[in-house]
C-alpha cells in the first residue's frame, strides 16, 4: 500500500530526525565508550536504530495527494503536534521539577494518547476506511514521539559535564561507572527516548484504531 505524508511535514520531520541522530551521536562520542553501557552499547543504540527506522519510514513515503492515506495522514498532522507539545512538556517538567507528580505526568500522557486518537478519527473520516485511522494515529504518535525525543536529546546534552582526564587509567574507569550519576541520568535519558520512540507509535496505532472504528461505527 503506497503510503503518503503532508509534504509541508516531511522535510521538517527527516531534518528532526537526523539533528536527533547528531545531538546523540555527540553526547555519546567517544563512540568506543557506548559498549560499555547496560546490555552491551544497546542503550545506545536502540534509541540511535529507531531513530533511522523512523527517517527510512518517512523517507519512504510518497506525496500522491490523491491516496487516501495521504489524506488520513494530512489530517493527523496538525494532532500529532499538539499531542508533541504536551509530551514536549511533560519532559520538560519531569527535568526541572525534583519530583513530577504520578497524576500529572499520567494526566499529560493520556492527553498526548488522546490526541492521537483524535488524529486516527481524523484520518479515517478523511479517508473513508478505519484502517486509515490507525495509520493517521500511528503517524500522530510518530511526530510527538519524536518532539518528545529531541527535547530529551537535547537536555541530556546540555546536562553533560566534561570527563576529567587523569594520569590514572583507575579513576577515569570510575568516571565512566554505571554507579556514578551522571551515567545513571544519560541511561534514563536514553531507555526514555527508546521508550517514547517504541511505545508511542505502538498506543498511536491502538488509539487512531478505536477512534476511527468508533467514528465509523456512529456516521453508519
């Protein structure tokens, strides 16, 4: 099934991708350090894969204006930025506050899978088929996923504080330990943009389903 995107957000959205891709790739040099982190470097590397699965994805995509799935993605575009700035936020706010409230951060998660829901409704009415919904919510969840990425990329590396280099090869060992905490806060930076970048699309899809299903089910 060929596939479309709004082409005013498909540019946007491989250039976010590829600065995701940069700001990583420098937070993480020297790159023969990554294997030293849990699970042999995947820590690393998954958020880094999935960013390049998101860009082949939407790399992949043609603009045929005249595909209904061109149409259901149009329409959860607009949606899927909305639901990136309440991610955007939720971020921002587990960062700066020493203690973000569980109701308040579940509270910004519902709404951000919410929209997306809305997205997938969007995309099915535009195009005529609750199938097209689920691919609307998915592509909803795909742009705020990756909102919610860079600003946790992007705080993960302005937190980063120079390795000092010693004459001891011991204690620049104990710079680079899973104990220090520096290193505890660069893995819960990483497994959470794995986790956005992952589940999102995931919940997208689920939500954008039912919204659309359910939309079709009263217009009937």
């Amino acid at each position: 099934m060929a596939t479309g995107a709004a082409p005013s957000m498909r540019v946007p959205f491989i250039l976010l991708t590829l600065a995701n891709l940069a700001v990583l790739g420098m937070r993480l040099w020297p790159w023969q350090e990554v294997m030293s982190l849990p699970g042999n470097g995947t820590t690393a590397l998954d958020p880094a894969v999935t960013l390049l699965g998101y860009m082949g994805f939407v790399t992949w995509m043609k603009g045929n204006s005249a595909d209904p799935s061109q149409k259901a993605l149009s329409a959860g575009t607009l949606v899927g930025l909305a639901a990136g700035f309440i991610l955007v936020a939720e971020v921002m706010l587990e960062a700066r506050l020493a203690q973000i409230s569980p109701l308040l951060q579940i509270g910004l998660l519902a709404v951000a899978a919410i929209l997306c829901g809305i997205g997938g409704l969007r995309g099915g009415k535009a195009a005529g088929n609750a199938g097209f919904g689920m691919l609307a919510g998915t592509w909803s969840a795909m742009l705020s996923c990756l909102m919610a990425c860079s600003a946790i990329l992007a705080q993960m590396y302005m937190a980063a504080a120079p390795q000092p280099t010693t004459q001891d090869p011991w204690k620049d060992y104990q710079g680079l330990a899973i104990g220090n905490p520096a290193m505890q806060a660069l893995v819960h930076s990483l497994n959470t943009a794995t986790g956005f970048l992952l589940i999102g699309p995931l919940v997208g899809a689920v939500m954008g389903l039912v919204f659309a299903f359910f939309g079709q089910t009263q217009k009937g």
